[in-house]
C-alpha cells in the first residue's frame, strides 16, 4: 500500500506513483520485508510499598522485606 504525505490518501495498486488528487509522489506505508520484535519488558516494582507487578499476568504481589 501507498500513501500521499500530502492529503493522506492510501492507494492499494503497487504501480502508481502520484496521488491521483494533488501530484504527490506516494511514500509506502509500510515495508513489506520488516517483522515485528517483541522486546522482554522489565519487571515494574513499586519501592514504597514493596510490591511487585508481574509483567506478564499483571498480577500484584507483595514482598515480604
């Protein structure tokens, strides 16, 4: 797919250039070889009250000190 940067129009068809409404040369909208990459996420702790979130469930869970 391909976009106008100008009036953000998006065009299915691969062979056209410009925008059919203002001239502008179209940008992809994405790139077709590209993956996403799932980063590990850090575990979120709350220092006052002790507490522990588990990034993967979301649970809370309380550490004993």
């Amino acid at each position: 797919m391909k976009r106008c940067p100008a009036c953000d129009l998006v065009y299915n068809h691969e062979l056209l250039q410009f925008c059919r409404y203002d001239g502008v040369r179209l940008v992809e909208t994405y790139w077709r070889e590209a993956t996403t990459q799932l980063l590990p996420l850090p575990e979120m702790s709350n220092q006052n009250a002790g507490a522990h979130v588990d990034h993967r469930t979301g649970e809370l869970q309380s550490r004993a000190k």
